[in-house]
C-alpha cells in the first residue's frame, strides 16, 4: 500500500504479528496489529499517484512526509500520497490501519481528493466515522459477491466529496492565524522557562493540548519539535555573541534546556557541529590563542 517498508521496533521483535486484509480492484484495506512498544516504519512509496490514508488506534501517530510533520491522536486520520516515502511513528506501537486507494480509481474524485491530501482529520468527523465504519465492514467481510463489494467500494468513494466540504468548512475557525502566532509569541517569552509546557499554552489559550499540536500540525510541525527549535536558535545565537566569557553551559540553562548532553546531541543534529567547535571557529584570534 505504501511501497517498500522496513519497520523498526525498539524493544522487542515482530514474531506474532497478525492482521486483517481486504482487496477490492478499486480499494485495499489492512488493520496490522503490531506489538505495543515504540517502532518506526519506513514506507519507499510506490511512484504513483495513489493515496493511502493511516490511522493508528492505541496510541499517537506521527508522520513525516517531505517537509510536513504530522502529530496525530488515535483515531485521527492522515491522508498521504504514495508517490515518495514516509516515515510513520509510532510511539506506542499497537494498531496500524491503512486504506489504499488506486490512481485508476480516483479519477472521478481527483479534485475532492486534491482539498484533503496531507490534511488531518479529527476521529469525531462524521464523514471520517462513516469511512472508517464501511472499511471496519468490508475487513471483517469473508466472503462476498463482487456485486456486494463494488457497491460498499462506490459507497465509500461517495463520501470522499463529503469529506472535502468538511474540510473546506472547518479550516477557517480550526486554523486560526492570531491563535497560532498568539501560541507562537507565548513561546517566545517563555524560552528560558524549562518547565514550559503545552499544558501552560492550553491553559492560558483555553482549549485543550491536543487542539494546540492540530494547529501546529498543520503548519508542517509539533508543539515541542517548534520549541526545540526556537531555543536551539537562541543558543546558537547567544553563542557566536561577542561576549566569549559565558559558559556554554549557562548558556544552555538559559534557553530552557535541563539536560546538557541532550543539548549537544540536538545542536550537532541540527547544525553538523558541535557548540564548542562552533564557538572556537567564530572566536577572535585572541580567545583561540588563550
């Protein structure tokens, strides 16, 4: 459905994996149960434009899928094309659903399809409960007549256009851009605070963590890969300042972060150099010399 993957697992293996599939010439279905530990899957794509859409059940789902990040709850939906790889997270591991939907079919709702790629969808949308309660069917559907199943398939391409004018209808109050910058000017003041927490945002913004990470879902992002960044950015800053006396490390402590190696590990990461390293290349010849 997505090409060929390879699926890492942290603690433990795959032995016992087990799963449900459905095929149709028009809509594929698989439920994959995977063990309940931290893995990653890495999907190569399959060099066309079909579309596959994912959902994890016991726990977060996070993709990255060219230069969008995606933090998704259970039960939310992501909708992907397969023409170039993914890596899918996640955190828990536990239930993997994926529906794959060919190129040759969705010539009739290309456009509607088009409103909707790389878009989360919360599980409380009704057109998404409807999808998801005709594939939760099809899957547990032995034995069918073909007449049966192309009339639950054309069903199911029959509420994409539905879904496209959820979408449409609730981008506006969903996104709003002052929340966003008003969430983004909070981080900011608060970058040296390394107690800060999207609970903090919730709290003050009144609505809840999981309506923050949506928001910033869907600006190609999470809450906490935002922040890292900012403060990563405010160290490097602060380190190649002209002020060389300060310490590296009360530097670090500065920006909000509590664990100095973890640091050092994001900063190289981030900037293919180490902050010593950096400090010394920038310093004046007299601090190289001491």
């Amino acid at each position: 459905m997505l090409g060929e993957a390879t699926i890492t697992v942290e603690d433990g293996d795959l032995a016992g994996v087990t799963g449900l599939v459905w095929k149709h010439e028009n809509l594929s279905l698989a439920t994959v149960y995977l063990p309940k530990t931290p893995l990653r899957l890495t999907a190569h794509g399959i060099g066309r434009p079909d579309i596959a859409m994912l959902r994890a059940t016991d726990g977060t789902l996070i993709v990255h899928h060219r230069k969008h990040t995606f933090e998704l709850e259970p039960r939310d939906v992501i909708i992907l094309p397969t023409d170039m790889a993914s890596e899918i997270i996640l955190p828990e591991g536990g239930r993997l659903d994926c529906a794959h939907l060919p190129h040759a079919a969705l010539t009739l709702a290309r456009k509607s399809i088009d409103r909707i790629l790389l878009r989360p969808f919360s599980a409380e949308c009704l057109p998404l409960q409807l999808l998801t309660h005709y594939a939760g069917y099809l899957l547990q559907q032995d034995h069918q007549d073909k007449e049966h199943a192309t009339m639950m398939v054309a069903h199911f391409y029959s509420l994409l256009p539905v879904l496209a004018r959820y979408g449409n209808e609730v981008a506006p109050s969903a996104v709003p851009q002052n929340r966003i910058e008003a969430i983004k000017a909070m981080v900011e003041e608060n970058l040296a605070d390394g107690a800060f927490s999207i609970a903090d945002v919730a709290r003050t913004e009144g609505i809840t963590p999981r309506a923050i990470q949506k928001l910033f879902s869907r600006t190609g992002t999470t809450f906490s890969r935002y922040v890292l960044e900012r403060r990563l950015v405010l160290a490097k800053s602060l380190i190649l300042a002209e002020n060389t006396a300060t310490p590296i490390s009360q530097i670090v402590y500065s920006v909000g972060f509590n664990d100095l190696s973890y640091f050092n590990r994001t900063f190289r990461s981030r900037y293919g150099i180490r902050p010593t390293d950096l400090r010394r290349m920038t310093a004046p010849d007299e601090a190289k010399n001491l």
